[in-house]
C-alpha cells in the first residue's frame, strides 16, 4: 500500500504533534494541501481523532525527525509485509451515516459552482443517486426550501483533488465540444491551483462603488454660477419691492 491506513486521522496526528510542513503531509497521506490546512485550521475533520502512525507501524520517528529536518523530505510509509498483494476494493463511495444528511447540501454546492458537471461525476464525488442529483437541479426536492449549498471538501465527503480532477475533465468536455462558455463559467472551471496562482484583481470598496464615473459636468458648474451668493432672504426669494400705498389699501380692505 502506497499510502497509510486512515489517512485523515493520521493527518491530524501529524498536524497536532509534529511541525512537518502541510505539503509533506498532503503527500504522504494522499490528501490535498488545502485539506491539510483546514484541519490545522478547524475547518475540516472536526472532531477526527489523530491515528499515530509510528505507534501503528506505518511510520518510523526516524523518518518523522528527518521530515521535520528538511522541508523537502518526503516521508516513507514503512513497509509492512502484511499488506503486500492487497488492493483497493472497486465499487460505491460509502458514506458514513453521520455525514449522510450533508450530502444534498453537497449536491446544491456543485450543481450550483459548477454546473458543468454531470451527474455521474456529482455521484462519484459524493455517493449519491442520479435521481437525487436531478430533483435538486430541477428544485423539486422535498427539502429544498431548507438546504444550503455547503462545500463537499469541507463536509469531507470527497478529496479536493478529486473535485479539481473532476473540474478538469468537464473543461477539456467543453473544449472539445467547442461550448461557447462565458467569463464567469471559465472561472469556475478552473482549479483550485490554478486559481490560487493568479494575481489578486483590485477591488473598489463597496462603500464608494458605483462613484467612480462621477463628475460635474459643464453644465453643473455654469448653474452654479447662475445661482450665485444670496445674502439676504429677500434676495433668495425675489420678493417684489411694495409701496406703502399698498400696505395702506390693504389695512383699509382688512377693515
């Protein structure tokens, strides 16, 4: 076996106990970095138990002291004679009981970031039924009105990169089929990688957005010159100049 037996509870154990960098445990336990760093983080495997895999046979401290040593080391899962010969079962993904009820909102996550996979790659991703995946893209799920979309990597019920694997081949689909695909759907047929490699675009606050085509135009500025400096109430309101013939007449009216 290539690699260690619980991989993510090995993960945690090496993450709690040791200082071996997240890239060196992604590799020796299959995971993605990013899943690394969310369990460093809290955000993936709460509530997984580490598995120590020197106590377990699968590592050597040895070869632990080393990793820790040199940040390019790449850790040897110790031979165990035990399980030459043995292969990986095909069949279903199984789902543990406890996160059966997290994968609709799996399922709403990638129908709706990533529309452009099909159903079986959405039922390989999480171990769910194509049925199930059609009455979520139609909203006809009796819980719809209820589910979030939550994504499956942090719910752990696929690797990400599974899920940027999965990306990938529904791109180069596209690609040969010669889709037209607007901006937004190229975004999200890129991977996790290849995402985080690209340069920051710079945002506008929100608080000014929308403002940055604003200014006076000519004509604003030539009726403020128009309006001018009122200094007195008289003035502003262009009242008419009286006489006191008329306030005389109009004391006499009143009378």
């Amino acid at each position: 076996m290539s690699k260690p037996i619980m991989a993510k509870a090995t993960a945690v154990w090496l993450v709690d106990n040791t200082t071996i960098t997240f890239k060196q445990i992604a590799d020796f336990t299959g995971m993605h970095e990013l899943e690394v760093q969310g369990i460093a983080d809290g955000d993936v495997a709460a509530g997984v138990k580490g598995f120590d895999p020197v106590a377990n046979n699968q590592l050597t401290q040895e070869e632990i002291d080393a990793a820790e040593k040199n940040p390019t080391h790449k850790l040897k899962l110790k031979f165990n004679a035990a399980a030459v010969g043995e292969e990986k079962r095909r069949g279903p993904r199984y789902t543990p009981l406890s996160k059966r009820q997290d994968r609709p909102n799996a399922i709403l996550w990638l129908v709706k970031f990533h529309p452009e996979l099909s159903d079986g790659q959405i039922s390989k991703l999480v171990g769910t039924t194509k049925p199930t995946i059609q009455s979520i893209r139609e909203r006809t799920h009796w819980n719809i009105a209820s589910m979030q979309p939550i994504d499956p990597v942090a719910l752990g019920l696929c690797k990400q990169t599974e899920l940027d694997a999965a990306v990938q081949k529904a791109a180069s689909k596209r690609a040969a089929e010669g889709a037209a695909m607007t901006d937004d759907e190229r975004r999200k047929l890129l991977s996790t990688e290849q995402s985080l490699g690209m340069e920051t675009e710079p945002r506008m606050p929100t608080a000014i957005e929308g403002l940055e085509t604003f200014s006076f135009s000519e004509d604003d500025e030539d009726d403020k010159e128009k309006a001018g400096d009122f200094a007195d109430a008289d003035s502003f309101f262009n009242l008419p100049g009286g006489t006191h013939d008329d306030e005389d007449e109009d004391e006499d009216d009143r009378r």
